[in-house]
C-alpha cells in the first residue's frame, strides 16, 4: 500500500501518518527525515542537497527524488510506505509517477485532510517542535509529556518561524498555488481520498482507516 499524504500545512497528515504507519507496519517518510539520513550518512545526494540548503536554497527535484527513491526502494518498503511532505508540486508528482511506472508500481491513495485555512492558523500557533530529532507536538490536542521538553530525545521545544501566523499565511499561499492542484492531478488518477480534518484526531483516523480497508 503506496500512500501520499496530502493537505494544507497544519493540517495533521505527519500525525496521521505516523497512527497509519503503526496500523499497517508500513514506514512514515518525510522529505525532512530523508535529508537529514543523507546529511548525516554523508551521501552523494546529502553532500549536493546540503550545498543547497547551506545557501537557503530549495534542494532541486531530482536530488530529491533521487533521495526518496533510494529510501523507498529498501527492505522495509517493500509492503508500501506513506510520503509526507512530498509531492508538493504537480512536477515533482509527475516525476515520481513516471519513477515508479518503471518500477511496475503506483500510488495506491492520496489522502487528502481537508482543513480550512482559518482552523490551520489556529491550529500552527499552538504547534511546539524539537529543532533536534524533528518531533512535532500541540500544546493541546497532543502536548508532550513534560512541558516544553521532546519526549523523544528531551530537548527543549519552540515555536518555530514556520508555525508563527505571519508565516503561516505565506504558508498556506503557497500551498493553494503549488500543492493544492495535486488533489485535482490524483483525483484524475482515481486515487484520490478526502477526510474531513476539523474533526478530533481519533475521527479523523476512524475515517481514513476506513477508506483504506
């Protein structure tokens, strides 16, 4: 089961598709996590995606896509696996359409977590996260055990520039002008499936668990 996470930022998808990957035993992958195994492994594709970064630079599609590739193509993908964060554009969703066509594969869903713009804002002001291992955290839908500190690794939280209402609403420009038309693209490949993500986290799984059977 080949998953894309789709939706506007904020919107939940990396917390339901971490539940998704639970349920199924099927890797979560973020383009974030990718780039940071690269850097640090020190690969090729790390090394080129670093220049970039260091620069303040978007790292080029096909370094990207030639990161994901190589991470979907291991063992543990071998049953599917959920991308989040990417495609975030209808070339990068072209590219990686036309990359696992040669490989005898597809997206089997693109999951769409359909949140108004105002209800994201809210929602990002809250949003606190590990600069560290990259966890994120709501102080109230899904706070972290001790205040301001990663249950996962223990550092400190914080807001991030991204989460602050200024950026969000560039944020969610962006995304209506290059990701939203991805819903229209996997519509037209017959994959696509929209949830209702105003509803409470658990409802919102209830539903997507449903669609995916």
């Amino acid at each position: 089961m080949r998953i894309v996470m789709l939706g506007a930022p904020g919107a939940g998808k990396g917390t339901q598709a971490d539940r998704i990957s639970e349920k199924y035993r099927i890797p979560h992958i973020s383009t974030g996590d990718i780039f940071r195994s690269n850097i640090k492994a020190g690969t090729d594709l790390g090394k080129k995606a670093k220049e970039y970064m260091d620069q303040g630079l978007l790292v080029p599609d096909e370094i990207t896509i030639g990161m994901l590739l190589d991470r979907i193509g291991g063992e543990d993908c071998r049953e599917g696996y959920i991308l989040d964060g990417f495609p975030r554009t209808i070339p990068q969703a072209e590219s990686l359409t036309d990359a696992l066509a040669k490989r005898g594969e597809k997206i089997d869903f693109a999951i769409n977590i359909d949140v108004p713009d105002e209800a994201i804002i809210g929602r990002m002001s809250g949003r606190r996260a590990c600069l560290k291992c990259g966890a994120t955290y709501h102080i109230v839908s899904m706070p972290p055990k001790k205040e301001g500190i990663c249950d996962r690794c223990g550092e400190k939280l914080v807001i991030r520039d991204d989460d602050k209402p200024e950026t969000v609403q560039k944020r969610l420009k962006v995304y209506h002008e290059q990701t939203q038309p991805l819903i229209e693209y996997y519509e037209k490949q017959g994959v696509l499936r929209t949830v209702d993500g105003t509803q409470p986290l658990e409802r919102v799984f209830a539903d997507i668990t449903a669609l995916l059977g």
